[in-house]
C-alpha cells in the first residue's frame, strides 16, 4: 500500500496539532540549562533546539556534537553547515567529557559532522572521545551515531575497539530517495556498515529514519525489512522538518496513527526496540536502548 493510501497529509502552511511542542520545564532541566549556559557547553538539544530537550535532560541524557560545526557533505535535509571544516581540535575528546562530568550526565550520545577531508575521516577523534569520557565518567553509558566513515574498515574497527554500549548510524531515507537527500552517501553502503558492526562485535546497533519526504509506505517497511536483516536492534522513525527555505521542502506530515503503524511492524519484525512518532529523533530515549 502506498503512502497515498496511508495516514499522511499534506503539509499545510502551518504545523498540525500533533507537532506542537510544550516548552521544557522542571528541575532537572533548568539546572542543566544553567550549566550550559554558565560553562558555554555544547550540546546537539540545545543547538538543534530538539523538541524532546526538556524530557531527555529530565532522564539525564544528552547528546554532543564533535569534529566541528561544518560539514563535508551537503545532505538536502541537514540544517549543520557545509563547507571546508576547521582543523581538528585535539583537546576536543577532554572538553567534552569534562561537559558530561559538569551535567552529570548519565547516558551520553556522541555525533559528528562528516569529516571525508581527514584521512581518518575524523575515527582517532572518535574513538579518542570515546576513551576520554570513559575515564573521566566510568559510570556514564555510551551511544556512538557515527558517519559512514565510506564504509572503510579500518575507521570502523576504531569504534568497535572502544565498545560503546550503542552504536548508530543513520540510514535516514528509503532506497529510492537517499540520492536527492543524502547526496554524497549510499543506502546499500549505510546498510553495509550496520552489519560490518554487527559482524565485529557491537552489541546494539541503531539505526533511524525520516518520514515526510515523500516515501510511499511499502518503501518504509522495505526499509525496516532491510535493517532488520543487517541484525539492526533499535530503529527510530520521526517526522521531517525543513530547516530552512534552501532544504527540501516538507512533502507530507504522518499521522500518529501511521507513525504507531510502523511501530507496530518493526516490533513484529523484532527489533528489539522502535521508537516512532512525529517528534522522534534519534536519540530519543536513547537512555532506554541500552536495556
């Protein structure tokens, strides 16, 4: 069945009710906001203006961002800028775990740019980050959503050496639409380096997509048909936002029902865990993933 015949509709000038956001409020996350802004720590929830911030910071997660605020690739969908990155700040691991130290972080979720102007493609910052935290936070549990690193072995073995409890790497469309929205990668190379993971040891891979770009939705269950035979245990599914003018526009807004469909067929799939719904990202209740 396609999406046309699905719970979808199309996008309006203004928002449905369904993706309207209560501000964060509570203890937990005004003494965390006050950390951010006192020590000027960076954090994805809170430059990316995540809807779930409030709820995430009250279970004591959050996620970073590491190699720099430029990326390499110019996905249609990716608000992070794109262009020629900075040189890589070496001290970068230390800053971030002394971040998780300050905010008593619990669950940490590390994410980057990609850097395909690096030879290592930024992996020795990766698993140096990795190892950082570790010390600095042995009680802090970790999830990696990584780049494809190209899909080269040797980067991805850094990872994998650092045993993060999760790690994730976003196939982020369907097979039919990841040229138009992730230019520069490949769905079967994203799919390779899922079961590459799998292969080398990882214990929970993850892996998430967007909804709303104009995927039919027996694309999306191929989609979930796929990760779960690359042995993918944690799938998220959430709605496409435009960033701004430039990026590709909204396509159609999935109802909740809809959104509980899928849910529904990736559990009977077996993932081990499905988070799907309009204002879902991937590190949605990522502190539960590691369970």
């Amino acid at each position: 069945m396609s999406i046309n015949t699905a719970e979808s509709v199309a996008p309006p000038k203004g928002k449905p009710k369904w993706l309207r956001v209560k501000l964060p409020t509570g203890k937990k996350y005004t003494e965390l906001r006050g950390l951010v802004d006192k020590y000027n720590l960076h954090t994805i929830c809170t430059s990316g203006s995540c809807p779930n911030m409030g709820e995430c910071w009250g279970e004591g997660t959050a996620t970073f961002m590491i190699l720099g605020n430029v990326c390499t690739r110019s996905c249609g969908f990716c608000g992070v800028k794109t262009g020629r990155p900075e040189t890589v700040d070496w001290a970068e691991p230390e800053k971030v775990a002394r971040s998780i130290k300050l905010m008593n972080i619990k669950h940490a979720v590390i994410t980057s740019v990609d850097r395909d102007d690096l030879k290592d493609m930024g992996s020795i910052i990766w698993a140096e980050t990795v190892k950082a935290i570790r010390r600095m936070n042995p009680n802090t549990t970790l999830e990696t959503l990584i780049p494809d690193f190209q899909g080269i072995e040797k980067h991805l073995d850094r990872i994998v050496e650092v045993a993060p409890e999760v790690v994730s790497h976003n196939m982020e469309t369907v097979r039919r639409l990841t040229r138009e929205v992730r230019i520069q990668a490949k769905y079967d190379r994203s799919l390779e380096v899922l079961k590459y993971l799998k292969r080398q040891g990882i214990n929970r891979t993850k892996s998430g997509i967007m909804l709303g770009l104009g995927e039919k939705e027996d694309e999306v269950i191929q989609t979930l048909h796929d990760l779960r035979a690359a042995n993918v245990d944690i799938v998220t599914i959430g709605q496409y936002l435009q960033p701004s003018k430039k990026h590709l526009p909204v396509n159609q807004f999935i109802t909740p029902d809809q959104f509980k469909k899928y849910e529904e067929i990736g559990l009977e799939l077996g993932f081990r865990h499905v988070e799907s719904g309009a204002l879902v990202r991937s590190s949605y209740k990522a502190h539960k993933h590691i369970e």
